[in-house]
C-alpha cells in the first residue's frame, strides 16, 4: 500500500452544509458570515478540552481530521482495520517527514518559538534535514524556519498498550486521561482528616476565570469526554492516539505555522512503523516509548504540555501586567467570564502565578482569538 492509499489522506478541514452539500469553509469565510462559536467550547480550550468528536467551535460547522470519514451527515471514525495499513520501516518515515519539512518551510534549521515544545524534538528535525556534507557551513541561526513541532513526540513514538496488543482505544482514552497534570484543575484540593480530627478548612486559590465561565469548561468537559471515548471506542491504540493527536488544536486558517504532527503525508508514514521500532529497551526491563529521539540523544523529552508550562512560567515574571490588562479591558470580562480581582491576587503571589501561568497565557491568547473573531464579524452563544 503507498502513503497515498493510507486512511491518514485529508487535511483538518471544517464543513458547512450548503443546500444539502457539504463544502470546506475557513474561520474567516464563517466569520464573515456572522456564525456563531460556542463560548463554553472557545473557553475550555484554556483547559485543554477541544469539542465532542467530529464537531467544531462552530455551530453546525464539523470537524474532519485526517483517519475521519464523513457519513449521514456527522464525522466518524474508519472500521478498525481499515487502519492497518502495512508496515515500512522508521527510516522511510523519517524521510517521508524530511521531504516533507523541505517542501513546506525554507529551511534546514527550525524554531518552535511560538508553540515550544522540548529542546530535543528540534534538534531531531534539524538533524533530519541538515545537508550532506559538501564543505557547506551549517545553516545559520538567522535561517530557521518557525513551526509548530507539537505532537511530534506522538508521532514518532509509542504508547505502553500497543505492546500489550490492546484493542480497545476507550482504554486508551482512559490512561490518556489519567496522566493529566492535577495541578491544571481549576477545583481546589481538600485535605482529608480523620473523625477525632478538627476539620481542616482549605482556603481555594483565587482564580482569574469567573464562576460562570469555569462551570461551562466543567460542562465542556464532561460533554468532550464522554464523545471522544465513544467515538474511540474499539480502535487500535494507535490509531486512537493518532486521531487525538491529528485534531489537537487545529486550526483552518492559511496562515498557521506548518504542523509536521498533523501532515497527512507524516501521519500516513508513521502510523506504518511498528511499534518495535518506535519503542526499545534501554536495559533489564526498562523502556522507552521515544526510541527514535533515545537512540540519537540517550534522553527522552518532556511533554509539550511540560514545555509550554515552562515558557510560561518565565513570560509570566515580565508580562504579567499587560497580561492582567488584557483581559480586564478585553471580550472575555466583557462576556463575565473574568474574575479581575482573582487575577490581581494571583499576580501578587510568585508561587500562585508559577503554579497557573500557562493557564493564564492560554486565557490571553485566547482573549486575542475572540476579540479578532469578533471584529471579523463572527459572534458567540454560550
């Protein structure tokens, strides 16, 4: 089977039905047209939390990620053996993804500045496509090209159940879910005591979201949730990773940073590497899920998640104030979704602005997308 011929074919694309037919649109095109964007799932991307399976941020727009079909008029999954696909080897992945990387930037030196991710996912694409040598100095520091290298540890990787040979994509969903960092709950922990104990009163941090707004993340959630892990539900572990990772955050517009993760030509090859390539033993009973990066490096990568939160936490030692600004004068307090004295309390606090920094910043960013939309003539319903 060519990469051509894999279920990992289509680009993300959002769809409208127009007389019946359904026709790709972008966020301008919709903005345009006065749609409106769900609130509740526009806020709950601070949190991570992205719409049910299939759908969008749009109302009656879908979401088609790559490994998706449309049928009667919703978004599903393939049939699970239709993402077996054969096997090729992580070297011909590899350089499906350097041709790739050639074709889309004008690089051979790449920067994530805008999306970080870990050091070492970098210096793996750079390695990728440095030349040959020919007597040629290497690339300058002035040529890098900026991408979005999120994802590209799934990608490249490998997950502890398909090893195990679990078919179950909801166990999958499950264990996905169980690594997420507690710390990003916007619910204060309680401490438990014991009966013949003073019951112990923990003050809650204060927050930067109003009550209302965390209550529609919550519902957002619990709403997401519940249709991604029917929607996985019988698929292989990988395909369900790959289709998690395919439509994290994507987005429509012409001018987003090239995303290797959810190129379908990338994806299409690496779903083909068994997993033993993708997976190796370090010694005696120790793995890593990152061989291709273990093998070059001898270390593994933090997470993107971990990477964000660490730039984050140092943007926030300087842009706090504007950032506090922001989002008092902004589209979000606007809608009441802005608690500011939570926000200035936090502010006060080096350890409280440490712990909800990315947090913040993701509410910044997302303060700027509505305020943009808005002005294109998009508009919101909760």
């Amino acid at each position: 089977m060519s990469l051509h011929d894999t279920p990992w074919v289509n680009r993300n694309q959002l769809l409208i039905n127009s007389a019946g037919t359904w026709e790709q649109v972008d966020e301008s095109t919709l903005a345009a047209r006065h749609t409106s964007a769900s609130l509740r799932f526009v806020l709950a991307r601070i949190a991570d939390v992205r719409p049910p399976f299939g759908q969008s941020l749009f109302t009656e727009v879908l979401h088609k990620a790559p490994g998706t079909r449309l049928t009667n008029d919703s978004i599903q999954t393939l049939q699970p053996e239709q993402y077996s696909t054969g096997v090729i080897s992580l070297e011909a992945a590899e350089e499906v993804l350097t041709q790739a990387l050639r074709r889309n930037t004008s690089a051979t030196h790449f920067s994530s500045a805008s999306m970080p991710v870990d050091d070492i996912i970098l210096r793996y694409l750079n390695a990728l496509t440095v030349p040959a040598p020919d007597g040629d100095s290497a690339p300058s520091e002035t040529e890098a090209n900026d991408i979005d290298a999120r994802g590209i540890r799934d990608l490249i990787g490998s997950i502890p159940s398909e090893a195990k040979k679990d078919s179950q994509g909801g166990g999958f969903f499950h264990r996905l879910l169980s690594k997420k960092d507690k710390s990003d709950s916007h619910e204060p922990e309680h401490e438990h005591a014991s009966e013949d104990s003073e019951p112990v009163i923990v003050e809650p941090d204060p927050q930067w979201l109003s009550i209302d707004a965390i209550q529609m993340i919550d519902v957002a959630r619990i709403v997401s949730l519940s249709s991604w892990e029917e929607a996985l539900k019988g698929l292989p572990p990988r395909a369900a990773q790959l289709l998690w990772t395919v439509s994290s955050d994507s987005s429509s517009s012409s001018d987003s940073l090239y995303r290797p993760a959810h190129d379908p030509d990338v994806v299409g090859a690496f779903a083909q590497v068994p997993v033993e390539q993708r997976s190796m033993e370090v010694r005696n009973g120790i793995r890593t899920h990152d061989a291709a990066l273990f093998r070059r490096f001898g270390k593994e990568p933090v997470n993107d998640h971990a990477a964000a939160r660490l730039r984050a936490v140092k943007e926030a030692a300087e842009l706090w104030p504007s950032w506090q600004e922001e989002l008092a004068d902004g589209s979000l307090a606007a809608q009441g979704c802005i608690d500011i004295d939570g926000m200035t309390l936090i502010g006060k606090d080096p350890f409280l602005r440490q712990k909800y920094a990315l947090d913040v910043k993701k509410t910044v960013e997302t303060e700027r997308w509505v305020t943009s939309w808005l002005s294109a003539g998009g508009s919101l319903t909760e």
